[in-house]
C-alpha cells in the first residue's frame, strides 16, 4: 500500500518506512528514512550554485502505520510531473480561495443592501399604516435619495400637506361652531335691526304720503277749470301721473294744472283760462303749481271787483308778467311751461304761450295749431311776455293741454318716451269732438302716458248767449 502526501515538494514512502519515489534526486528510492532522521543533501540550483539542505522526518498521526513524511523547507526543484501537480492544485487552491472569498464579500453586499431595502421599506409600510389611521404627523426618515426616498418623501409632503389642511378645517369647523351658538342672537338681532328699518321707512312713507294729500288737497281748490256760461262750457282732464294711498284714501298728486273763471271788463263778459306745467316731478311739481295756482286765483278776485275797461291783451300780460316775477324770484329752482287765453263773447281770443304745446282749434272736422308766441316759461322771460290775437268760428272748440298728451310709451319701445304725430292728435281731438276723457283714453290705445296728462276743451257758442 502507497500513500502519497504531496506538500512543497512530493515525497512517496511506503508503510516500512522505505522510500518510493521522490523528486529529490539526491534520496535514491528505498532508502531507509525514520521519524527523527535527517538527511543532508546537496542539490545543485538552476543558477549553478550548490546548496546544502537538511531534511528532518516526522510521523503523521493520519499516515498509516510506521509511515513517514517529511517536511521540505525553502526546497526549490527544476520542474517535473510531482511538480506540476503540485502547482496546479496549489493554483486551484488560490483560485477556490478567491472565489470563496469573492462569494462571501458578494453574499455580505447582498445582506447588506437587502437589509437597506427591507427596511425602508419596513419603514414606508409603518408610516402608510400610521397615515391610513389618521396620524398626519409621523414622518418617514430615509436618508437614501432612492425610489423609495422619493416615495418617503412625496408621502411626507403629502401627509404635511393634508395635515395642515385638517388644521384649517378643524379650525373652521371650530369657527362655524362658535357662530352656530350665536347665529340664534345674530339672526333676532339682525331680524330686529330690519324691523326697525322697517318701521323707519313705513313712517318715513306714511309722513311723505301725508304731505302728497295735503298738498292735493290744497291743490284742488287753486285748480277749478270746468265752468258754463253763456258764450262757453269749458271741460277738464287731469290724470296726474303719480298716485299715492294714504290710509284708506288713494290720491294723486303732480305739477300740471287748469284753471278757468269768467271775468268782466266793462259791462261785457270774457273767460280767461290757463294750462301750466310746473317743473319737476310728484312733490317738486306739485309746489310749482300750488305756487301757481294761489297766485292766479290771488289775482283773478282782485278783477273780479275792478270790472275796469282795460284791454284784454294787456289784461293777459299783466298776469302772465306777474307770474313770471313769482317764479323767477326762486332763482332757477322753479319753472312751469304754460298757456293761456282771455276769450270774449265776440270769439276773438287773446293768447299766449312758453314752451308749452301749441294750442289746437277744432272746427267742425278741421282742426289746427294756433301760431306759437315767443316766450320762455314763467321763470325765465324778466320782461313783458307776447300775447296774440286770433278768431274762432261759432262753434268752435279751443283746446289746450301740457306735454302729457303726446309723450307715450309705445308698444315697440315701452321703455323710452316718444312723441306722437301731430296728425295722429288732430285725429285724436277729432274723433273725441274735443272732449278730453275720450281723448285720454283713446290715446291710451296707442301708448302709455309718459307724464302727467291735462287737457283742458273751451267750447265756444254764440248764439247760446244771445
């Protein structure tokens, strides 16, 4: 039985002890080689020099019985087969060496970074389980700039984000809460406020409404305008365009006004009749004309006791001229557009006007404007006013009426004011015969009245009064 142990250098020994193969040339085989024994041998280098080498044999305790090996130190041998396989395994030994180590280095970067994994990944589920309970304010720490750092840190934003948004709504909802406890006492309080608002305006209204009646009231008496005499029957229209309720009284009130009284000169008998339109709307208008209105009738009952021989014309200008001074002494706060007429039983009326729509004579199926005078409206003249002459026939029918018997509102255009036609008037008075009711109502068939609406009809007749 041969057992070979191959260490630096090979050395074959049988179990006797005797030498079997070596590859130091200088032991020749079956020399006899003992534990304990030591040998000189004199090996010759590939460089040429000589060496002196001393072996020493020792037992193993694996070797089989009496077997021995020895110990080669520092021996270098010229190659041969024991050699060769001797490098080789110790090369295959480096080799094993190297992956083993290769293999546990890559084994220990793996734990590793399973590890970092695992982890952050531990951490990210703990902190998506904290945000699934409700808790916004745990954060994720990972300090890697991986995919799973930048998961961490839009799931940090995220949770910051609706953290702060929880704040705000509980804090809303802390607010809504305080101002449900005292939306009770805020609503009665407010609900008082209004009501006393309330109270304020009605009792504002019920005071305007009381000064619109009682200056109505004062006007009815100043505007006196139907009348029957022996030359003349005089019909009025008044349609003011504001109304009103007082109480259980409904009025209205406006700045349009007609006024009528028969008058002697001399022994002879003339009517002198008037349509104004004061400036202003409801309440302004409506002072105009009770200015107006006390002043003329002021004046009509001083000629109603003179029965002085005084023409007409000058009669007319007088008035008017002293009207105009009334109004001009508000400086330019009051105005009234206006005509007016003294006519005589003979039918030769003397007339004037300012500003105001000409007046209409209506004779049979006929009717015409009279030729308007160059005047302003009271308020504005400060000198002596125009006054014309003109002549109706027996029969005849004088009309005249403010600008609220041609401003209306048509049907195509029912929020702008426009004027009628004048052909469409004359047919108007025509088909009314003058009466000026049916003439206010048929207008009404083609629009809505824009203003207060007057109109004031002297029938003239000379053989009722002789």
């Amino acid at each position: 039985m041969q057992l070979e142990i191959i260490l630096r250098k090979p050395v074959f020994i049988s179990h006797d002890g005797l030498l079997l193969a070596s590859s130091l040339g200088a032991i020749p085989p079956g020399s006899a080689l003992r534990s304990g024994q030591t040998r000189k041998i004199i090996l010759r280098q590939k460089n040429g020099k000589r060496k002196v080498w001393t072996l020493a044999f020792v037992s193993i305790p694996f070797a089989p019985k009496d077997s021995l090996v020895s110990e080669v130190i520092d021996l270098h041998i010229g190659s041969d087969l024991s050699a060769k396989r001797f490098w080789l395994f110790t090369f295959f030994l480096l080799i094993s060496s190297i992956i083993f180590i290769a293999l546990i280095s890559v084994l220990a970067l793996a734990t590793k970074i399973s590890y970092g994994i695992t982890g952050a990944a531990e951490q990210v589920m703990k902190g998506i389980r904290k945000f699934q309970r409700g808790d916004l304010s745990h954060r994720i720490h990972i300090p890697e700039k991986d995919e799973l750092g930048k998961i961490a840190g839009q799931r940090n934003e995220m949770a910051g984000s609706l953290d702060t948004t929880y704040l705000s709504l509980k804090k809303a909802e802390s607010e809504i809460r305080k101002y449900e406890l005292t939306l009770e006492d805020k609503v009665e309080q407010r609900t008082q406020e209004l009501r006393e608002s309330l109270e304020r305006i009605q009792n504002m209204k019920m005071q305007q409404d009381a000064d619109y009646y009682l200056t109505a009231l004062l006007l009815e008496p100043l505007s006196k305008a139907a009348l029957k005499g022996d030359y003349w029957q005089v019909e009025s229209f008044l349609k003011p365009y504001k109304s009103f309720n007082f109480g259980k009284r409904q009025k209205s009130i406006g700045g349009d006004i007609s006024i009528t009284s028969e008058i002697r000169i001399g022994a002879k008998p003339f009517l002198l009749f008037l349509n104004a339109d004061a400036m202003g709307k409801s309440m302004q208008g409506a002072g105009g004309a009770l200015v107006l209105g006390a002043a003329l009738q002021s004046r009509l009952a001083v000629l109603r006791e003179e029965h002085k021989e005084i023409d007409p014309e000058n009669i007319l200008q007088e008035i008017l001229s002293e009207l105009d001074k009334i109004f001009m002494s508000f400086e330019g706060y009051m105005y009234a557009t206006f005509c007016a007429g003294i006519l005589s039983s003979n039918g030769d009326p003397v007339y004037s006007d300012g500003e105001h729509p000409p007046m209409t004579v209506l004779s049979g199926n006929s009717s015409t404007f009279l030729p308007s005078c160059r005047n302003y409206r009271l308020g504005g003249n400060g000198k002596p006013l125009e006054v014309k002459r003109a002549q109706i026939a027996d029969g005849a029918i004088l009309i005249g009426g403010s600008d609220g018997r041609s401003d209306v509102f048509l049907p195509d255009q029912p929020d702008i004011a426009q004027s009628i036609p004048d052909d469409l008037l004359h047919s108007l008075f025509r088909e009314a015969k003058g009466n000026p009711a049916t003439v206010y109502s048929l207008l009404c068939q083609h629009g809505r009245p824009a203003d207060d609406f007057t109109l004031l009809a002297v029938h003239y007749s000379k053989e009722n009064g002789t």
